[in-house]
C-alpha cells in the first residue's frame, strides 16, 4: 500500500470508530487515560519501524484545538538493520516534526518516545503478533499506542472490537470509581491469564434449567484467591485471570525494574505450580499487562491488550457454555491444591538457590513448548550440574571435611563428570541416573564445542531430570535436610 493509501486506512477506521464507540460522561474527572480515544480534533502521528521479521508502529495521538481535526502523519517505515539505523531514528525525533500538534512543547516528550522505542525494541527480532500491545499517555491529551505488526494488514473491524474491549473496561473502571473522591487508592498490578488454560475450584456442572437458559461462562466467573504472595498482593478468578501488585503504593506509580521484579515473583509460582505435577508456561514482559486494583472498592482491572492467547479467553466469557468444549480446553485445579501451592511458594523464597534453579525450571519447560529445543536442552541442563553441586558439597559437609580441604575439591579439576563419578560411587547417584548423566553431558558437550543440535527426545529427558533433581531439592529444605545450600 501507499502512504496514501495508508491514510485512508486511518480515516476508514477513525470514521467507523466514531460511529460506534461513544467516549463515557465525564471521563476527564475520573482520571482514565483513553489512548484508543478518536475524538474530534485528532491528529495522529505514525513512527513506523520495520525489521526483516516484524514491523513496529507507534501511534501518537493528539487533541490540540489549535489544529483541524484528522491530521494523519505517517514517519517511516525506517528499516532498523542494526544500532547504527536506530540512531538515524533518533535523528528523527529530535528533529520536532512528530510533535508539531502538541501544544507543550516543554515537555521531554523526545527522551520518553525514545525510551519507549528501546523498551519494545526486541519485538523487531520476534514474530508479528499482528495485535495492539503497550499503550498509555505522555501527559494530558497526547496519548500513544504500539502495533506489533503492519497495522494496514488487519482488518479495520477487529481493530474496532479491539477498541470496543478496551472501552468497555474503562467504563467498568468509571463505574467503579466514579463515587470515589479525585484523589482515590490505586495500587499498580500487572494482570494476565495462565496458560495453558486452567479452571480453580470444581467442574462446572450445568442444571438442566442452566442448560435450556444457554448459560454464559461469564455468570460463573468469580474470585477464588485473594491473599499475598512474597508481600504482594495476589487475586485469582477461578478461569485462570491472575493479577498481581507491582508494588504496594497507593498512588498507582511504579518503576520500570519493579516489572521486571513482579515477572520474576509469577514465574516462581508457575515453577512450583510445575514441581507440583501441573504444566504452566513461564510469562513474558507482553503476556501480562499493567492494570490497577481499586481497594476501596476491591476492584481489579482487566485488560487481554497484545496478547492473542488470551483475548481469546475473554472471547470464552461471552459465549454460552460448551461442557465438552470446557473439559477438553482447561485443566480443573482445586482450590486446595491452589493454596497449597502459594504457601509452598511462601515457604520456598527465603532460600536463593532453590528460587533460581526453579526459575531455571519454568523457562526450560516453556522453551520446549514452543520447540526451543536447544535453549531448554541448555536451561535443564545447568538445572542438573547446579543440583550435582549441591549433593556434592552435601557429602563434604557430611564428611566434615576442612574449609582449606573444601576449597580444592571445589576447584576447577572437580568437572561435573568427577563429581558424578564419585557421587556414584558414594551412591548418592544411582546407577540409572549415573547413565542418563553421562549421555547427556556428552551430548551437552556436542552441542557446544560442535553445535550439534539436540534432539527434542534428549530435551525432554533432560527436563524430566532436571525436575526430579528439583522436586529433591525442595523436599530436602522442607524436611530440614539443608538450608541454604
């Protein structure tokens, strides 16, 4: 398509945007940033990044009075090749002509756009995910949002209903708060549903009346956890939407680190969820998105955003409940075995080594998932020496050997095949797993001074070993049998 082309796309949607999607009364007073919101006068700047992969297209939006309403600027697309390319973007910012509409010019609005392209940067070498994904505000009336993807590709009717989503859960929030004072308590959450799919608490069974009435799984939608998890916050719907605090501040902000942070603490619970017998995916940064809880009127938030996975399950809410469908789709999860898990997970942070080697776990078993062979392969594997250095300085602590005695066996002559050797030997490896450890490090050696890729049977063995030799390691902290070792 032309830029000209492109264009008319954005009027087409911006003219079935107004007539469809009306802007809640007395939005302004209630403190709800509307990114998607096409009101009259709009003008829309479009930086566009494109990779050999995948395109990025941030869309800046802009309400100045001062200008005509439907102002559409398109910048790009700038083929990003390497950190050289993204310099000449740079350029670009600084030059202003992105922000000719906004009305101050004071603002840094330069640095925040460039910060926001470097943060979403590594989209450029994934997938198109050919979905809106980050969105929010620089200040009052100047709003963005990122397309992962050719926006010009889609179909303009699911962007509406993209749109429509997001509008509808603004007016649950304004609902919601909009008896509550100007200043009101807003905790930061990010919030997402785990995959694969889950149900807590017992199976749905339909009554014969519920069946007739075509009962929506919307009506049986309700919280099932509400508690702290590591000295957050944690709230769980029973269809496996899961939000958590990023922070405990009552004005809503947060810092960037403190993502990564909450990212972290959700795939140490889906770890354990894993040493437990039940199979979840680790979360990436786009899977769980930012969103607020309310607690005066404990309120969560909702938002699917960019990710498919799970704008799919919202899909599920409205529709009229398939039993069949249900059981074939979602893993049941009672609510006992729920708690459990928390409290394990409570119990298990104080002790570093475990948290990490668990975390190690979670991304091992995505990667296989998603036939990231190789990287889960690696991942299991240093799951399993980390697990063979535990035994080992168990036998040395046992053996009550001298601190100067311990330093030379834990030197670099010590390899991961020595310490199997002995530990064999000692029978703290046993014959099975002697042999199982043996063929994977020289297939592990394989890989790496040969690169000789690793077959999908070999990762998987090298998973299942990884996972017994962590369920070891929990059951030995919970028994007492070690501390922090």
């Amino acid at each position: 398509m032309t830029e000209e082309e492109n264009k008319q796309w954005l009027f087409e949607l911006i003219d079935n945007y107004r007539k469809i999607i009306k802007r809640p009364i007395d939005v302004d007073n209630y403190n709800l940033k509307i990114s998607s919101d096409f009101r009259s006068p709009l003008q829309i700047s479009l930086l566009w990044l494109k990779s050999e992969k995948n395109d990025l297209q941030i869309f800046l939006i802009n309400h100045n009075e001062e200008f005509r309403d439907k102002i559409i600027n398109i910048f790009g697309p700038y083929e990003i090749t390497n950190s050289d390319t993204f310099k000449d973007i740079e350029a670009v910012i600084e030059k202003g002509q992105i922000f000719e509409h906004i009305k101050d010019k004071e603002l840094d609005l330069g640095n925040n756009l460039e910060r926001l392209i470097r943060n979403q940067y590594k989209l450029l070498k994934e997938e198109p995910s050919n979905k809106i994904g980050n969105n929010g505000s620089f200040y009052k009336d100047c709003f963005y949002f990122i397309y992962n993807g050719n926006i010009f590709s889609s179909s303009i009717d699911d962007i509406i209903s993209y749109f429509q989503h997001e509008k509808d859960i603004q007016h649950n929030f304004y609902e919601i708060s909009k008896d509550l004072p100007l200043q009101y308590e807003m905790i930061p959450f990010l919030a997402g549903y785990i995959f694969p799919p889950v149900w807590f608490g017992d199976m749905l069974n339909l009554s014969i009346e519920e069946k007739l009435m075509g009962r929506k799984l919307e009506n049986f939608i309700d919280i099932i956890y509400d508690d702290e998890i590591l000295g957050r916050k944690i709230i769980i719907k029973n269809d496996g939407y899961l939000g958590i605090a990023i922070n405990n501040k009552i004005d809503g902000q947060f810092e960037e680190t403190e993502i990564y942070e909450t990212i972290k603490v959700l795939n140490f619970l889906f770890s354990v969820f894993i040493i437990n017998g039940i199979n979840i995916n680790s979360v990436q940064g786009s899977e769980f998105v930012y969103t607020t809880y309310l607690p005066e009127k404990d309120f969560l938030g909702e938002s699917y955003r960019s990710h498919s996975k799970s704008e799919e399950l919202f899909k599920d809410r409205s529709k009229v409940v398939d039993l069949e469908e249900f059981r074939k789709k979602r893993r049941i999860i009672a609510l006992e075995e729920l708690k459990t898990i928390v409290n394990l997970t409570n119990n298990l942070i104080s002790n570093e080594k475990i948290v990490d080697s668990l975390n190690l776990l979670i991304h091992s078993f995505t990667n296989l998932t998603k036939g990231e062979i190789n990287q889960s392969f690696i991942l299991s594997w240093t799951i399993i020496e980390q697990y063979l250095n535990y035994k080992w300085d168990s036998l040395l602590n046992n053996k009550k050997v001298s601190s100067n005695r311990q330093k030379k066996l834990k030197g670099r002559d010590y390899t991961a095949s020595v310490k199997t050797e002995i530990l064999d030997l000692f029978d703290i490896v046993k014959e099975n797993e002697y042999i199982a450890l043996n063929s994977l490090r020289k297939k592990r050696n394989d890989f790496m001074h040969q690169i000789v890729n690793i077959p999908n049977e070999v990762a998987q063995e090298s998973l299942n070993l990884a996972l017994e030799y962590s369920k070891t390691r929990v059951n030995d902290f919970l028994s007492g049998k070690t501390n922090s070792s």
